[in-house]
C-alpha cells in the first residue's frame, strides 16, 4: 500500500459519534458533521427572535 492510498483510507474512515445532549455526528477528521439533531439544538437553530434595529452612526 502507498502513502497516498494510506492517507486516503484514513480521509474516508468517519467515525460516528454522539453528544450526551442527544445529537449524532461524524467526526471526519477536519470537521464534525451534524447526521441528527436533538431536540434542544433545533429549538435553539429555528427560534424566532425579536427584531432589533441597526444602531444609528453618531458623529460629532
């Protein structure tokens, strides 16, 4: 086996993990990757929250 085929097979292995939240994810080496969310977090991602105006710029 040669190095790049090594690298490779270490690039594609993806091991699955879990949060103790409840969240599945696929650890992929250089980034995790969310397979299933738990309640909580998609509360968290969708909820609606209340307008707030941009600050105006105050000069002297």
């Amino acid at each position: 086996m040669t190095k790049t085929e090594n690298n490779r097979q270490d690039f594609d292995a993806s091991k699955e993990g879990k949060l103790p939240c409840g969240c599945i994810y696929q650890d992929k080496g250089w980034i995790l990757m969310r397979v299933n969310e738990c309640e909580y977090h998609h509360r968290k991602r969708t909820a609606k929250r209340p307008y707030r105006p941009k600050a105006e710029c105050v000069r002297p």
